[in-house]
C-alpha cells in the first residue's frame, strides 16, 4: 500500500481497485444540533401528517411557507391524468419568493456564495440585497433592450457562475419562460433546444474554467445559432455575459447588431435597478431548469 501510494505521489496510474478504496466511505459524520433545530422534517410527527390517508391536503403544509398572490382552491386537480396540477387557480412569483420577501429580515444575508475555479480566486458573497439589485437589473435589461413580456422564451446557455441565477430569477420576475442547457452540452445540443423552444434570445457567457482549463464557451453559441438556424428559427440577440467584466475570454468574434457584452448595454439599466421592476404573478406551474457545470 506504501508503494502504491508512493507511485500516486509521483504522478504515476494506480489500480482501479486503489482507487476504488476511496469511494467506500463508512464513517459517520453528525450535523451539529443547532443544524438539527432549523431542519424542516425534524418534528417526528411529519410521519403521521404526510401519511397517505392525509394526500394530497397535508402539502398545503409547505405550500403556505410560499407567499401567494391568489390563494389556490383545488390542492391537487387529477381530473386529466396524467396532467396533474398541483395547487390549481394559485398564482404566484418565484422571483419574489426567492428573493423579495427576504429583504425585511435578511437583506444583509448571503443569499448565493460563489466558489470559483480556479481556488485561487476568491469566493464571491452576495446578498439578499444585492441579487434584488441585479434580478431587477437585469429583468429590466431583458424587457427594455430585448423586449421580452410574459409567455416568452429565452434559452440560457450557461455554466455554474452568478449570472446563471441572476438570469434566471429576472426571467421568473418577468414570467417570461426559461430554458437552461446544460452547460456542459455542444453547441449543436443547445440549437436544438432553441429550436424547440423557438427561443429568439440566447444568454451566454464568453468562457468559464473546467478542470483548470478555461473553455471558450462562445464559439458553442455561433454553433447554437447556425443549428437553430437549420430548424428555421433566427435568434434576434446573443447576449454574452463576462466572467471577468472589460475582458473577453473567448476568440470567438462579436457579431454586430447581434452579439452585446451585458456589462455594456447593463449599465443604461443600473438606475431602474433600484426600483422594483414589475413582476408577474404566474401559475403555479414550475419551470424546470438543467443543471448545469464549471464556473
């Protein structure tokens, strides 16, 4: 064993069956008790509320941790299987859930804590206040210089960096449709979602590191576009977050009246960002969102 890990020192390949022995972890770690105060599930009688001859009513339970515009009158509508809907005549704003309703109490708190790659950059705090400042931005971005409104799709091509979420909330905010692709995904994979979703706006980002290597991400949006193009859909704007703001990490070409860098065009939106820009009450019907990769 002293061999072999001297081998993995050196940089040398070890067995799989070495490298297996890594993988089985049988110690257990105890969550402190304040942790355990502030769980959720910690009350043992959730059992008994959550049992099956209290479904689906005993999901009102979490529902009412939400903050509703319009109360819903039927918990769980099961007359077109299998289109179930949950909390049918609800509406709601996930953006205002998410981050609004906090800043009475905690807009100091972090709200997202960034880890970047590599680890020699530091990590990133931002706070309830702060994410409110740059949704509204950012919402206010997407319907003055875009022009999106409710029921409209926007297709986000991003890896696991602030302005994914950023992105996202201010498309929550506005009711306007999302669709994230994993960031990890070609160019090609991200125009066929375009095009499924005839999405006339794509929200990118112009590199990003992955195991140490910073990847050119978009060139995949050229790709994206010329596929997207194939299917008979022509996105109008590519949007094209910085990860590092006055720098350009990608040797992709900006193309003219079509590709903006957001830290430019952002800045006509800044004074708006600190009013709350009108959110759209929506119902409750979420929208899912890929998981994404690197940062």
């Amino acid at each position: 064993m002293a061999k072999e890990m001297e081998k993995e020192e050196e940089g040398l390949p070890v067995s799989e069956a070495h490298i297996a022995v890594h993988w089985r972890e049988e110690e257990y770690y105890q969550p402190p008790p304040k942790f355990i105060g502030q769980a959720n599930a910690s009350d043992p009688s959730i059992f008994e509320r959550f049992s099956e001859e209290h479904f689906p009513e005993c999901f009102k339970e979490y529902a009412d941790l939400l903050t509703w515009d319009h109360y819903w009158h039927t918990t769980l509508d099961t007359s077109n299987p299998p289109f179930w809907k949950w909390f049918a005549g609800g509406r709601l704003n996930a953006c205002y859930n998410c981050v609004d309703r906090h800043l009475a109490t905690s807009r100091n708190k972090a709200a997202l804590i960034w880890v970047p790659e590599p680890e020699t950059e530091d990590a990133k705090v931002i706070t309830y206040q702060e994410l409110y400042i740059r949704v509204n931005e950012f919402a206010a971005f997407l319907r003055d210089f875009c022009g999106v409104k409710a029921g409209d799709r926007v297709t986000f091509h991003l890896p696991m960096v602030p302005e994914l979420p950023v992105s996202m909330l201010a498309c929550a905010r506005l009711g306007v449709i999302h669709s994230e692709v994993f960031g990890g995904f070609s160019g090609a994979a991200c125009g066929d979602r375009i095009a499924d979703s005839q999405s006339r706006i794509l929200v990118t980002i112009d590199g990003y590191y992955r195991n140490g290597e910073l990847i050119d991400h978009k060139a995949k949006a050229d790709e994206a576009l010329k596929v997207a193009r194939e299917h008979g859909v022509e996105v109008e704007k590519v949007l094209v977050w910085r990860r590092d703001p006055g720098q350009y990490a990608s040797k992709s070409p900006m193309v003219e009246d079509r590709d903006f860098f957001v830290d430019e065009v952002l800045k006509d939106f800044t004074s708006l960002a600190r009013q709350s820009t009108t959110r759209i009450s929506t119902p409750r019907t979420p929208t899912g969102a890929s998981p994404t990769s690197g940062g």
